[in-house]
C-alpha cells in the first residue's frame, strides 16, 4: 500500500511517498486494517512506550503521596512534645504561611489572565500553524506539543505577552493538545481551519517566520500577523513553509539571526525558540538581547562566540543557566495548570523564580 502524502492543504506544495507497508499476512478479521510487519512492530513499540509512561507516572505519584505523608509525620512529630499553646501558635502561623502563598499563587493567576487579555485585545498576533501533523511522528507530534505548552507558559509570564493562535488544529495535534491540563481554559485563539481561512480578511497582513525567506525581518509590527511553522523535522522538511506561504501569495521573513550571531549549523530553530525570541524582542526592543538569552550556547559557533566577544558576562551566562533549566522548565509548563495539586507547590513556585525570562 503506498500512500501520497500532500504538505498540507494546498495542491502540490510538496508530496511524499511515505514508507507505507505491504501487507505481508493474510487478514483473518476484514474489518480490522491489514498490519504489515513493520507497522506491526512500530504499534507493539508505541503501546510499550505508553505502558513505561503511564508506570513512571503512577510511581511517581506514588512516591509524591509518600513524600507528603513523610513530612506530615515529621511535622507532627516535632510539635509532639511541645507544650499545648506554643503548639497552637505554631500550627496558626504554618496556617497563615499556607494562606499567604495561596493568596500570592492566585494574584499571579489574576494577573497572568489579565496579562493575556490585554494582549488577546491589542498585543502581538502570533499564529503556530498546526497543518503539518501528518507530516511527523507520533513522538514529533508529542514533542510539538510540549514546545506550544512551554510557549503558552512563558507568554503568561511575559509582562508583554502576544496573543497566539494555534490555527489548522485538527486530528491527532488536536487529541493531544485536549490531553493537557486546562488546555479548555488557554487564552488562545483555537481554530481547526487554516490561518488562510481564518484570517481571510487580513491577507495581507500575514507574515510567514521562515529560514529560508531572503527578506530579513528588522521590526515586529502590531499590525501584522506572524505565523511560525508548527513542525518539529529536525529540517527534513526543507523549505516546506517558504513554498507554502509562497503559493499562498503571503509575505515571509527570516529572523535576523546573521546580524548578530554565527551558527553552528543551520540557521533553523524550534517552535519555542522562535516565540521566546519574538516575546522577548517585544519586551527589549532588540534583536541581539533577543537572540542571545534564547539561542542556547551550543548552536552557537565557536568563531561567532569570540566576533560577539564583547557581549557581557551576563548574556552568556543567561543563556547557559538557560541551557541548564530546559528540563525543570519542561516540568514547570507540563504542571502549570495542576495548581490546585498542593504537592506540585514547592516545584512550580521554583519553576517560577528559576525562568531566566525577564519579559
Ligand atoms: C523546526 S522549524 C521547521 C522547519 C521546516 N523544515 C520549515 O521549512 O520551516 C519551526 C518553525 O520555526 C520558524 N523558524 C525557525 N527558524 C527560523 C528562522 N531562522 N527565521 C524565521 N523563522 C524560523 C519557522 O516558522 C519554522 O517553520
């Protein structure tokens, strides 16, 4: 069975044979589809994939549940032999600590939503278009969702947040993205058509973000609409964006990467690279800033390193503390909507002072 597989909605913006298999066994059961041994293969490896998944998950919420009853006793054990009314102050202030913190936990919340609605009313338009799924692997597809769950957490703590569209939301991206938290309750603007559909009055004003534009991007503009391809190919699709937006006659840029830093390979980043380089430009104004507290230090080039000698101790050390923090974030954006879960306290307040996001 070969199977043609077209970029996206668009005639011939580029096609594919996939590496679909032949049947190699005859089908006892006709209503369920024919397997090949490859496919066959791959099935038993994803389903032990989610099987390890949901074991570490259940383990470490075993664990977590340990760890609470574990201070829970300690707690009880140290106020034991303490005379009944200090017991009662101590127990009334570890209250008002508890208090405090909710308090501050939900005045954070207030004022990330009022952040976000600001921007949905006059902020910076930025579009993830989400019609490459068929495109990527199921761990891609994963993989992409957790770069837009990181995108929408570091936008909510942005002091100039953008308003992001996930546009071209369908089939299994859109299964995955309804499998986060809280993902109902986002301020986004969520669509299953494409950008072109739903932004049809505003043509014009799309901009394609692609690394293979020749226009260099100089500003970001309110009025425009800045659309990032939503792929995560390690560039196996080369150029796919750049022909698409051309075909749909809409204008691209590249981000001006070249001015101000050497790469160590392609110029291409990640979904979340390319917003956090877009907030943060909105917040300081400057490219250089920009690319320097985002682009981790290693995709940088060792000659551009030494040109861009005179950037401060500071930059550098930003960007490797960044490096360093990728996996805490991770887990920050993966409990950003648990809140109410008082054992994940501890871990996101730390989440949230260790960002190096200064937006
Ligand atoms: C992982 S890249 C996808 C690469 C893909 N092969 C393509 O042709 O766009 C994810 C997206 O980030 C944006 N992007 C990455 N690097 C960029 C750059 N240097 N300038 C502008 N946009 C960039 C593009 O929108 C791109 O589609």
């Amino acid at each position: 069975m070969t199977a043609e597989i077209e970029a996206n909605g668009d005639a011939g913006v580029q096609q594919q044979k996939t590496e679909m298999e032949k049947p190699t066994e005859s089908n006892e059961n006709p209503s369920e589809p024919v397997l090949s041994k490859r496919a066959k293969k791959k099935l038993a490896k994803q389903q032990k994939y989610e099987e390890k998944k949901a074991e570490k998950k259940a383990a470490a919420k075993e664990q977590k549940k340990k760890e609470v009853e574990r201070k829970r006793k300690e707690w009880e054990e140290s106020i034991a032999s303490i005379p009944e009314d200090e017991k009662m102050k101590l127990i009334e202030s570890r209250i008002s600590l508890r208090k405090e913190r909710m308090e501050k936990r939900t005045q954070e919340k207030n004022d990330r939503k009022e952040r976000l609605m600001k921007a949905k009313e006059q902020g910076q338009n930025v579009v993830v278009d989400l019609e490459f799924s068929h495109l990527m692997t199921p761990n891609e597809i994963r993989s992409l969702v957790q770069q837009i769950m990181y995108c929408y957490a570091v936008n909510g703590r942005c002091e100039c947040p953008a308003h992001l569209w996930l546009t071209g939301c369908e089939g299994e991206m859109e299964n995955q993205l309804n499998k986060i938290p809280g993902f109902d309750k986002w301020i986004i603007e969520k669509e299953n058509k494409s950008y072109i559909e739903a932004l049809e009055d505003r043509k014009d004003d799309l901009v394609y973000l692609t690394a293979d534009s020749d226009t260099v991007l100089e500003e970001l503009d309110l009025n425009k609409i800045y659309i990032i391809g939503g792929l995560v190919d390690r560039n196996r699709w080369k150029g796919i964006t750049m022909e698409k937006a051309q075909e749909q006659g809409i204008q691209t840029a590249k981000l001006p990467i070249a001015n101000f830093m050497k790469m160590s390979s392609s110029q291409v980043l990640t979904v979340n690279q390319v917003v956090e380089i877009l907030l943060k430009f909105l917040e300081t104004r400057d490219w250089k800033t920009s690319f320097f507290a985002v682009i981790p230090q290693r995709k940088r080039s060792q000659a551009g390193s030494e040109e861009n000698a005179n950037n401060t101790v500071e930059e550098e050390e930003e960007c490797e503390h960044r490096d360093d923090l990728v996996a805490s974030k991770k887990q920050c954006v993966e409990e950003e909507d648990c809140e109410q879960k008082d054992e994940l306290i501890a871990s996101k307040k730390q989440c949230v002072e260790e960002t190096p996001s200064n937006c």
